[in-house]
C-alpha cells in the first residue's frame, strides 16, 4: 500500500530521508511502501532542484503547503530546529504522522508543546535518533538488557567531532543560537544513547564552555564543548563529554559500560565492531572480544548477509524509516516518540541550568 510522504528540508539530512524512503520498501519489503510526493527547501529553485535529484511528484518553498496537501498523507520534519514546533503542530491539527530530527525543539517549552499536539492528536511520532540504531548499538541494549554484564555500574559516553576545531575556521549558522551550538547539536545523541541503554538520569552536574568566541566574520553565540558527571535512576555513575573541536575526531560517538559481571565498548568510527568482556573463564583467557556485526545481529540482515562486511550512515536512516513505517501501519509507538526527545530536551536545560549556577540539578525540577 503506498504512503504519500512530504520531506521538509532538502540538505544534508533532507537527501538521507529522501534516499531512506525510496529506498525501504525494497530492503525491509515493507507493507506501506513510501511514494516521494512532495519536497520543500527555502526557494522555489532549491525546492525544485531537490525533487528532480530525490525523485520527489513536486515541489514547494512553503512547508505549510506541503503540510496541507491531502496527497502528503505522513511528513519528515528535515528542517532547522526552530521551525520544528510550528511544522509539527500544523500536522498533528491535521492528523497527520510526523517523524522529526533531533533535537525535537528548539528549547524544552517546545518540546514540550510538540508532545502535547502529539498525544492530542494520536498520531504516530518519532524523533530522529540514528547512531543508538546500528546493529552494534542494538544489539549492545540486548546485552545490558539480558543482563549478559550484570548490574551496570559505571557509564561514559562521549560526541565528539573536530568541524569546528580549526579557529581560524570563518563563522557560520552553527556559530549562532544555541539550537545550533554543542548542546544543541551534538549532546542530544549521546544523552539518548545514555537513556537507552542506562535509563532515566536522576540528577545531574554540568559545564558548557565556548573556547572560540570569535571567529572571521562574527562572534560566537553558542557552545563549542561541555562535560557533565551525572548518576541514573538505577544507581549507575556517569560521565558525559560533548564537542565539535575535538581535534582529530570525526564521529566519535562512543560509550564504555561497565557491570558486575562484564564491560561494553562501542566507538561510531569503527560502528561494524562491539567489543564485550564477560567475567568467566580462567583469568588467562579473560580479555575483551571484538564482535563483527553481521546477520546474527539487529537489522543487519536486511542490508547484507556476510558477516563482517558492515552497514554504514544511510543504513541507520533507512531502518529509522522503516521503524516510522511500522509506526504508522501498526497504530503502535515505536520508540524513539517525541515523548523520548523530550527527555534528551530536559537533561540539556538541566545541563544548562547546572552550567549556570554551578550546582548539582535534579532532572525531576525540569
């Protein structure tokens, strides 16, 4: 059955949504098959460019067009943060599914407005939270999930990446407004992989710090990097580590965890890789186990069936997609639903808040 599907957004993450749904119905031989209807980007010339180079029916420079059009019947939300909420809220008047990038919103009020039009509506939602959707990060959940290390202890993760390290490096639209700052860019995944596999975060204590306040061609107005040490629902400690001038990091989207019976490490820019410590056996034979991904694991199978070969970037999408699909097709929530993103919403205005006064911070204030 065909689902008319409208992308807001057509650049970096407009053509991955793009490319995912023409692209699903094919690996994961889905009920709802996605049709390309319609695209939307800032201009009437950019808009059209996109949808001859997606494959879109048409095209519009305004997303409430789009949002309108009774062919678009499910909406992608690809577009900067703050005009998530609006877009959102329109959709959701009409009933209509949305599947919205991370962060949610621009700020906690508006995640938590766009919770609010979700459940009022009913429709099915979820947030854009790929990297924690790699076979290895799946299957890291079932792990800790099964008890496979224990009772968890000890939590780090760390999103690390060096676009902005060089600074000499001319000012840009992630140079202004703290959407688009660290906290605002970077944090979300690495706060949702910490729910994911952790839990809730009880309390928490933070820093967030710009190192380069100046630029070519303007001030800084947002954050370049930020620690915070927090402790989980569940007693485990934890550290969290977020930059976009990490020199020499690319995706360094990565986590240790450690149990009362073993260990887990994962780092995105090896993502085909889990490496597992299990506390038995002789101590001669102890040490951590690099696992391959392959057909044995989470959602690997779909893309390929030899062990070792990998999934990459574009795959994580597609299974998001697929995810949003069954979303739909079933009327049940697939997690991760806006309700989820504004959790990741609440531990950054505590972070920032923490920042702010210096202090330790209850997640329960916010």
């Amino acid at each position: 059955m065909e689902l008319g599907i409208g992308i807001i957004g057509g650049g970096y993450m407009g053509k991955a949504h793009s490319v995912a749904m023409a692209a699903v119905g094919a690996v994961f031989d889905t009920r709802l098959r996605p049709r390309l209807e319609m695209i939307c980007a800032s201009t009437p010339e950019s808009a059209e460019r996109y949808r001859r180079a997606f494959g879109f029916a048409r095209a519009t420079h305004d997303w409430s067009a789009l949002v309108n059009d009774p062919a678009v019947e499910a909406i992608v939300i690809a577009s900067p943060q703050e005009t998530h909420r609006a877009i959102a809220e329109a959709a959701f008047a009409l009933g209509k599914p949305v599947f919205c990038e991370k962060p949610l919103g621009a700020s906690l009020e508006d995640s938590r407005a766009m919770v609010s039009a979700a459940e009022t509506s009913g429709a099915p939602n979820m947030v854009g939270f790929n990297y924690i959707r790699t076979p290895a990060s799946q299957y890291a959940r079932q792990l800790i999930s099964e008890g496979a290390i224990g009772n968890v202890t000890w939590f780090r993760g760390e999103h690390t990446e060096d676009f902005l390290s060089d600074p000499t490096a001319p000012a840009n639209w992630r140079t202004t407004g703290m959407a688009n700052g660290t906290m605002g860019d970077l944090a979300p995944h690495m706060i949702n992989a910490a729910l994911a596999l952790l839990g809730p975060i009880d309390k928490l204590i933070a820093e967030v710090e710009t190192v380069h306040s100046e630029r070519p061609g303007g001030a800084v107005t947002n954050d370049d990097h930020a620690q915070m040490m927090c402790r989980f629902a569940n007693g485990a400690m934890g550290q969290m580590y977020f930059s976009r001038i990490a020199t020499g990091r690319k995706m360094g989207y990565a986590y240790e965890i450690t149990g009362t019976k073993g260990a887990i490490r994962f780092d995105q820019e090896d993502q085909n890789a889990l490496w597992l410590y299990r506390a038995d056996g002789p101590d001669a034979t102890r040490g951590f186990t690099k696992i391959l991904t392959g057909p044995a694991h989470p959602d690997y199978l779909p893309f390929c069936q030899g062990p070792g070969h990998g999934t990459g970037y574009q795959d994580q999408i597609i299974i998001e997609a697929r995810d949003f699909l069954h979303a739909i097709d079933s009327g049940r929530p697939v997690w991760p639903t806006f309700r989820d993103g504004m959790e990741v919403n609440r531990v950054i205005a505590a972070a920032l808040a923490s920042d702010a006064d210096k202090t330790w911070k209850d997640l329960s204030a916010f």
